[in-house]
C-alpha cells in the first residue's frame, strides 16, 4: 500500500472519530437516553472500509433468475413429520409469517399442501372442460384460457386447519408452525363468471364441482353463489405464473374461502342442479361438535389476527430497559375487510386499539402495529383481536370453545397469547377463564 494511500486512510479514520464526538450527544438524545452513536466510534463496519466495497461483486448475468441474498438462508417454507404423518407426498410445507413485511408472500415461501404430491404439468398438454348446465360445453387450453379478459387481485389463502393444534393448549411453540398455514399473494386470473356469460349458465345450476388433475384427483364442490361472486381461475401469482406446487398452469381461487377449495392443477368445473356428483373423496373437511353432531360447511375463513413480532422466533432477550419497540401483526378475514385490531397486554382483560398499515383490502393480510415502551423486567401476555366489516369480532378462546368443544382441527380463531417472560423470551400460551394459562 502507498504511502499516500496510508495517509488518506488516516485522514479518513480521523474525520470519522470527529463526526462521532460532535455528534454522541445529539444522537443519545434523539434515540430516548441511549448513546448508540457513541458506543459505535469504533465500530470496525463503520470506520474501515468494509469487504465487500473493495472488491468486484458478481456478474449481473450470474444469477438470470434471482435467488435471495445468502445471508438470508433460514429464511424458508418449514414441515414436520407430526404434519406428515410420514407422507411427506401428502403434507405441508408452513410459511415463516415472521420473517415477513407487507402483506404479500414471496412465491417461494407461499406455504404449500397436496395431497397426492406436486404435479408437474405440461402446459402444451393442459385442457380445462367446462361442462354440466351449461349452453355450451366446452374443452380449452392454456392459450385459449388466457383470451379471456383477465383481472388481479390480492387475497389470502389459508388452511381450514391453521392454528388447529391449539384446541386444546398450544402444541408449538412458534408462530411459523402454529400460524404458517397461509399466505397472501397478488392473483392474475379471468373471474368463472366472465367465462360462464360467454357458455350461458342454466339457471337451474346451483352448485360447481372443481377437479385437479394430480394424482389425488382432488375434487370440491361450490355454491353457485359464490362462483358467480367472485370465484377466479387464476395462472399467474405475484406477477410470474403459478409455481408447480401452487397448481401451475392453472388452479381455483375462491378469496376468503378454505384453501383446500382452492382446487390446484384444475382440469374440469361441473355444473349441476344439486351436489349429487358429492362422493367421499370430493366432501370436504367437517367439524365434530360436543352433542356428537359435525359442522359440515364452513367455507369462508373467520376474522382472525396474530402478533408476528415478538414471536418465539423474534424474542426480546436483546432488549434495553426503556427502549421504544413496534409490536407487530397480521390480520385477515375471509368475510371481508379488517376495520380495526385491539392489542392487549394481560392476556385480554383490557385493550388498546393498534394501527392498520399499509394497504387495507378485502379478503386479504392486513398489517398492524403499536408503539411500546419496553420495561426490563417486566412479563406480559400479548393478545391481538381483529375485526371486520361484516360484523364479526375474534372470539375468545372460551367463546370458542363453548360452542365448538376441543374436539376439533378446522376453523380455530380464537384469539392467540405470546408470553413475554421477565428475562424477554416469548412463548406460546393460551389464556382460558377460569384455568389460567397453558403453555406450548
């Protein structure tokens, strides 16, 4: 190294250490009694010149199909044999909610389930058949699918059984395994109603049966109502087509409702005056109650929220006594559209109202957030409670639970409790009145 090179380093180094003492009092007084400027002067990241700054980096054309920063490896789609059952061609892979900001999932950590494994079509090979009560039956393919006049739109799909190992208590202790069974994504597609104004829909039609094409052959059935609302086809997700294990080229979306209706690989819609084609393999999932008798339609997804950070992956344990944090959280309704979240700090006795974030669409996440200062030392049990336009308030575990027993797996949204301990670790409990709380 040159001597002028030494010396400019110097130079350098010096103005650093200048700028952190003129500015240490200033910063420990904008950032709420810390002195964060100060106990960085020196900080090796900031005073010398970093690694990566004093070489070439990678060739734009290294990677033609992006991939995420290598820093960012824990950052993936999660699964465990107690979800498989050990048929992992018949099982789910949950999204990590924690790691992720806005409202829409990357492609590759929208969480995904089959039940007969990934099917890889071939779009050249791919044909849909609209048949049943309608004017004109017909055969398309991919290309033919795409004439029509498309539309996007943002809506989540989750799992009837999100959160459904916590009828009882809390079986995981993290927010990916206990709430990772949904994601949220910008959907292109042409709604069935447009298609069905070009095939003519007879009006004894009161039911739709949807089909894949993989290996289970998955089968469900739709109230004509709810096809003619707001039902789509859809091929491309977040603004690339589908990927394999979404349903490429093509599957159903039905916003709000269950995702397992959300038929993927579609291959046939059926139209019929009455569910007769119904057989075991195409019902769909129920829910035993106390008295003994089930629930057997449930389709859209209840108002629901939980808390994303802290979660018992994003703990408090670094910390400072009296430092300003942002609680933060999803909420989502398949009825309609968040109006508003409550936050508590006791496990529900009382409440404070957070703010909504971002975008606030239907049928979609919506992000919220409140302001707290953090007291070292200090234990709470953070409950989140969401409400939407139609009218319906996240009920209470005991709500719940009066009404549907613990006997279930589909359609838990009871509100959900983390557990902040004194020493700023979370934990997931559930608060019941009388019990107390059971931990995971």
């Amino acid at each position: 190294m040159s001597n002028k090179t030494s010396q400019d380093d110097n130079i350098e180094l010096s103005q650093r250490r200048n700028f952190f003492k003129r500015t240490a009092a200033l910063g420990a007084t904008a950032l709420a009694g810390t002195s964060l400027l100060a106990s960085q002067k020196d900080d090796p990241a900031i005073m010398h010149h970093v690694p990566w700054g004093q070489k070439w980096g990678d060739p734009v054309t290294k990677n033609l199909y992006g991939v995420p920063s290598k820093y960012e490896h824990n950052v993936t789609r999660r699964y465990t044999k107690l979800l498989a059952s050990g048929n992992y061609r018949a099982s789910i892979a949950v999204t990590p909610i924690h790691e992720l900001k806005g409202i829409i999932t990357p492609n590759g950590l929208f969480f995904s389930r089959s039940h007969g494994g990934i099917a890889h079509v071939d779009p050249q090979e791919y044909r849909l058949m609209i048949h049943g009560l309608v004017e004109k039956p017909i055969v398309l393919t991919l290309d033919q699918l795409k004439r029509y006049p498309s539309v996007t739109r943002v809506h989540f799909i989750e799992c009837p059984a999100n959160g459904g190992q916590e009828w009882r208590a809390p079986q995981y202790n993290s927010l990916q395994f206990s709430k990772g069974f949904m994601s949220c994504a910008e959907w292109t597609g042409v709604y069935i109603k447009t298609i069905l104004k070009d095939l003519g829909l007879k009006p004894e039609a009161k039911w739709m049966l949807s089909e894949g094409s993989d290996n289970s052959e998955m089968g469900r059935t739709i109230p004509i109502d709810k096809v003619l609302d707001d039902a789509m086809i859809v091929w491309a997700q977040n603004g690339e087509a589908l990927r394999p294990e979404q349903g490429y080229p093509v599957r159903l979306l039905l916003p709000g409702w269950e995702g397992n209706l959300c038929v993927k690989w579609l291959k046939r819609l059926e139209f019929a005056s009455e569910p007769w084609f119904c057989k075991e393999e195409t019902s769909k999932y129920t829910a035993l109650k106390p008295n003994g008798k089930a629930v057997q339609h449930f389709y859209a997804n209840e108002v629901n929220s939980t808390v994303t950070s802290p979660s018992p992956e994003i703990p408090w344990t670094d910390l400072e006594d009296g430092q300003l944090v942002e609680i933060e959280g999803l909420a989502w309704s398949g009825m309609g559209t968040i109006t508003g979240v409550d936050l508590s700090f006791d496990g529900g006795k009382t409440y404070v109202e957070a703010k909504l974030k971002g975008l606030v669409l239907p049928k979609a996440w919506t992000r919220w957030s409140y302001m707290h200062r953090y007291k070292k030392g200090e234990r709470l049990l953070l409950t989140s409670r969401a409400r939407d336009d139609a009218g319906y308030i996240q009920p209470t575990v005991d709500e719940e639970t009066s009404v549907m027993g613990v006997e279930s797996v589909y359609h838990r949204n009871a509100v959900e409790t983390w557990e902040v301990t004194p020493e700023g670790k979370v934990n997931h409990v559930q608060v019941r009145t009388p019990g107390g709380v059971k931990n995971a």
